[in-house]
C-alpha cells in the first residue's frame, strides 16, 4: 500500500505538483519575490523576453541600471556617505567621458539604507572616450569599438549631423532633374566671372557643388533644379532677396 503524507508538508508538496507538473506554473523560492513591487522580477523579464521579443529588445536598447550598494548574492548592503560619493561618481564621470554621455546617478533608499543607481541610456553622441579606449552601446551592453565598429560611428555621426539641404534625396533619379535649368545655372556661372574651372558638364558640376555626392542627388539640388520639386517636398517653401549694389 503506498504511503501518503497527510502532513501540512506533504499537502504543500502536492499542490506545487499539480501546479507545476500538470497546470505549467513555475516554481520559485521566496527570496526571488520583490515584496515592494509584488512581482517576481526574474519572472516577468523572462515573460517579456518570451512572449514580446520586439518590446524586450526595445526596453534593453533604451539603458541599463547599476546599483551600487548591493553584495555578490543582491543583497542590500547600503553604502556609507551615499550622497557624497554619488557626486563623486558623477563628477568622474563628466570629467573623464568625452563627450559628456548620457548618465545619471543618484541616490535612492530602499528599507532604510542608501544605494547609489546609476542609469546609463545609449545617448547621442556615440562614441565615448575613457582613458584611451573608445566606447558605445551595443543593445543593452557597453562594448569597445574596433577599428571598424569606430569608423561606421563616425560615418554614421556626420550623416546624422548634415544640413537637411546637404542629405540624400531618397529615389530621386535622373529624370527629376531638370538638366536645361543646370546648363543655364553653369552658363550664367561662367558669364559671371567667379570661378574659372567651373564643369561644363550638369552632372560634374552638381558633383562639384556639392549637390550630387555618391550617385544621390541631395534635397538641395532636388529644390534648385527638380522638374517638379513640390512632389518630393511639398511642405518646402523657397525665400531669397535681392540686395542693390
């Protein structure tokens, strides 16, 4: 005959059984239960990362926390003279980090005792310089850019960083510039006087000029010599003056 617990013990037991074996409930120990929140937090995050992957990956992407004042096992700790060296932290920091990076630290308590969180976001002057090494957010973590990795960022930072009239217009071909209008531009150049070593040749001279750059025309000569400029811009408006000499 087997033998059943009818202990409170062996009642417990049973229920997490079922719960678990049967109904697909995770079993947990109390320790991992956030009693401020009443979530467990490892739980929740493993929840998102299953079932919203997008929106997982798009809160990872937006920073990362740091706590100081908890031991090895996350236990609160606390940490002495909190406010000062949460001032101290962040003068490091704006000292030694350039250009200045998107942190915050600030000092938080939680059951009596102080910790230090310091919230660090991607920011947008990526990427950093600490002592030597250059640094920049890769999803949720900060990495050290290779060569390569640091020459797309600058790349990346000086398209960011153009005029709008200086960015590529998006499919904006050939026949939407209206290449007459660009040989009367180079004509009346050339009468002018300014500049002797202007091309004679349309796209030569928008290459020149700076509004043809790597087979894309930019929005500026899209304004100065599209056929119908109002298609790709319609909310664009034109101004000039003329000053009498």
């Amino acid at each position: 005959m087997a033998f059943t617990d009818t202990s409170e013990k062996g009642f417990k037991q049973y229920i997490v059984k079922e719960l678990r074996v049967k109904n697909g409930f995770i079993e947990s120990v109390s320790n991992d239960f956030d009693k401020e929140f009443c979530i467990n937090p490892a739980q929740l995050w493993e929840f998102i990362k299953t079932t919203q992957p997008e929106a997982y990956e798009m809160i990872q992407r937006k920073g990362e926390r740091a706590f100081i004042g908890l031991d090895e096992n996350q236990q609160i700790k606390g940490v002495t003279k909190a406010n000062e060296k949460a001032d101290e932290i962040a003068r490091f920091l704006e000292k030694e980090i350039v250009p200045e990076p998107a942190v915050s630290v600030d000092v938080q308590s939680f059951k009596g005792k102080k910790l230090i969180l310091i919230n660090v976001w991607q920011g947008t002057n990526q990427p950093y310089i600490l002592k030597g090494g250059v640094y920049f957010r890769k999803g949720s973590s900060t990495v050290q850019a290779s060569s390569t990795q640091l020459a797309k960022l600058i790349h990346r930072n000086q398209e960011r960083n153009k005029r709008w009239e200086a960015k590529s217009a998006i499919e904006v071909e050939l026949d939407a510039i209206d290449l007459n209008e660009v040989k009367s531009c180079i004509k009346e150049a050339l009468s002018a006087g300014r500049d002797v070593n202007i091309p004679s040749e349309p796209l030569q001279f928008l290459s020149k000029y700076g509004f043809y750059k790597n087979g894309d025309f930019t929005n500026a000569a899209v304004l100065l010599f599209g056929n119908e400029p109002v298609r790709f811009f319609p909310q664009v408006r034109v101004a000039f003056s003329i000053q009498n000499r």
